[in-house]
C-alpha cells in the first residue's frame, strides 16, 4: 500500500513540474524587444520634410475667363504648382463678369487669404476691390494681366513686342507690303490692347495695306463668334482676293477664321494669331489659312509667379512690377516642334 502512494506521489509531483514547463516557455517567446520600435520611430522623425513657404498658406486664383483655352491652361499649371508646394488653392472662375469678380476678392479679402492671383483680366477694372485686399495685407499677383501700383508682380510676355513680331510677319512676308487686313480684337484685355497698338503703329507705316475693319470679338465663345463675324464678312467681300489677311489678337478667333475661311473656300486669305495654342499649331502645320502664331511661355509664366510668391512668403524683398517670359514665332517650319 505504502508503495502505491508512493509510485502515486511521484507521478502527481512529475505532472505539476511537466505543466510549469508548458506554460512558461510561450512566455518567453512572445514578448517583443521593448527598444525595436525606437530606431523606427527616430528614422521616421528624420525623414520629415522641412517645411516650405508655401505649407499651410491659402492662394486664390480669379480669374472671370476660365473658359478661354489658355487661360485654363495657366490656372492648371498654377494650381498643380502651387499644391504641389504644399499651398491650399481655391480657384475662383467669375464667367466673364467682371461685377462678379470684384464682388468675390471683396470676400477672399475678408475671408483673409494669404495670396491672390488674377490670370488674364485687367486689374484696373476691379482697381478699388484689389486694393482693398492690398490694404489689408494680401499681396496680389497677375499672369498674363495688367499691372497696377500694389501689386507685386504681374508675370506676362511682352505683347507689343508679340504684336510686332506677327504683325510685321504678316504685313513684310505673307503679305510682302500690299494688300487689305481684316483685325479681330478684344481690346477689353490688357495683353491684347498691347498687341492691338503694335498693329495699329506698324499698319500706319504701311502704304500699301489698307485695314477694311476691326471687329471685337467677345470672349465668351471666341471661336464661333470669330466664325460668325468671318463668315458675314466674306459675304461682304465676296470676290477672291478681297480680303488678303485676317489678323487676330489671339489665337481662338484665328481659329474661328480660320473655319469661316476653309467653309467658303477661301483659301487665299493668310490668318495670323497669337497664344500658340495646340488647335491653332496644328491647323498652321496642316497647311490650312491660318499661317502663324506667337507661342506664349505660359508655364514660364507661371514658374515667376512661383518663385516671386515663395520669396515674398519666405520674408525676402522682391522687386515689383512686369516679369517677361520669352515668346516664340510659329510658322509652318517650325510648327511640330510645338506639338506634344
């Protein structure tokens, strides 16, 4: 019996010590490394970018011309660029009201924006609200507009130098002095009176070219409007050789007249604009009317904006008034190296 217990005793006692075993060897094993996590967490901490200027600052782009094909493309650039900076951009589009325009800076001028950027509108007509938002601290920038006192930089080409180069392209080698020129204009914008007066000057030294009209031609749908006065015009002067030249203050009414020309099988008259736009390249490289344009270095516009904001932000000086990115003239020699 003694034994019994005994043999009884040592097998309870061997079973305790077996179940201790089991119970603390997973212990062991599933506890992390308590310092594994600092060198991560001290790694994450340096890779932390510094910050920019442009973090956390709020820019307003306005522009009343959002549906020009140009003016878009600057707000795109504008608004990748800045974002890409780190900057929350609200884009503010006024459907060619200028009333609507000045009564929306009114409100980002009150609601405190640290920047504003007016693309293709003339400051002056909205002279009282921009400077409401200068008094108050905002600096305001421009691409491709005017340039008024308080504003910091107004980043644009030189569009009487534009003007000179296509007028005198087509007055001295399309036209070779002689002839009539039709003019498609919009002399609200700044950009295109400054290539308006570069045709009017260079026209009065030409002896033999005669101006039939100017026809203004509105910016809400410039191509078909263009198409339309064209077409009414051609009626006008229906015989062939009637109208040698239509010379157009942009590219979207060349475009247009260009369309109103082909339609009518005019194909004698030479049409020239100014932008480079991609339509308007192509249908140069296709050898339709439209014979030539001036490409505007619109992401170079927008690259001095850029940097001029970014220093100002950064608390250095800068010097205010018109930046120029350079311009290209387009013919059909040159025409594909403009296409994408």
């Amino acid at each position: 019996m003694k034994k019994i217990v005994s043999l009884l005793s040592a097998l309870a006692l061997l079973l305790s010590m077996t179940a201790c075993g089991g119970t603390t060897a997973p212990a062991q094993s599933s506890a992390p490394p308590a310092a594994s996590s600092a060198p991560a967490a001290s790694q994450s901490q340096e890779e932390q970018p510094a910050a920019g200027p442009y973090d956390g600052k709020s820019v307003t782009i306005m522009t009343p011309y959002m549906s020009s094909v140009t003016t878009n493309q600057m707000v795109g650039y504008l608004q990748s660029d800045l974002e890409e900076l780190g900057a929350v951009v609200t884009v503010v589009d006024t459907a060619n009201d200028f009333g609507e325009l000045a009564s929306r800076i009114e409100d980002v001028a009150i609601a405190g924006t640290d920047a504003i950027v007016l693309v293709s509108a003339d400051p002056t007509q909205v002279q009282n609200q921009l400077q409401e938002a200068i008094d108050a601290g905002i600096p305001v920038f421009g691409v491709d507009s005017g340039f008024i006192d308080g504003m910091q930089v107004n980043a644009t080409s030189d569009n009487y130098q534009m003007g000179e180069l296509i007028v005198n392209y087509l007055f001295d080698d399309l036209m070779g002095g002689q002839g009539t020129v039709i003019a498609l204009t919009h002399r609200p914008h700044p950009g295109v009176v400054r290539r308006c007066e570069a045709f009017d000057d260079i026209l009065a030294t030409k002896d033999g070219i005669t101006e039939i009209t100017e026809q203004h031609v509105p910016a809400e749908q410039p191509i078909n409007d263009a198409q339309d006065i064209v077409q009414n015009l051609l009626v006008a002067n229906p015989e062939k050789d009637s109208v040698t030249a239509i010379w157009c203050g942009w590219d979207e009414p060349a475009i247009g007249a260009t369309q109103a020309c082909q339609e009518a099988g005019r194909d004698e008259i030479l049409i020239v604009g100014v932008d480079g736009n991609e339509q308007a390249v192509s249908l140069i490289q296709e050898g339709t009317n439209l014979k030539a344009t001036v490409a505007q270095n619109f992401q170079g516009m927008v690259d001095i904006v850029v940097e001029q904001m970014g220093k100002l932000f950064s608390g250095e000086a800068i010097e205010t008034g018109e930046m120029y990115a350079e311009a290209t003239l387009i013919t059909p020699e040159n025409a594909a190296d403009f296409i994408s």
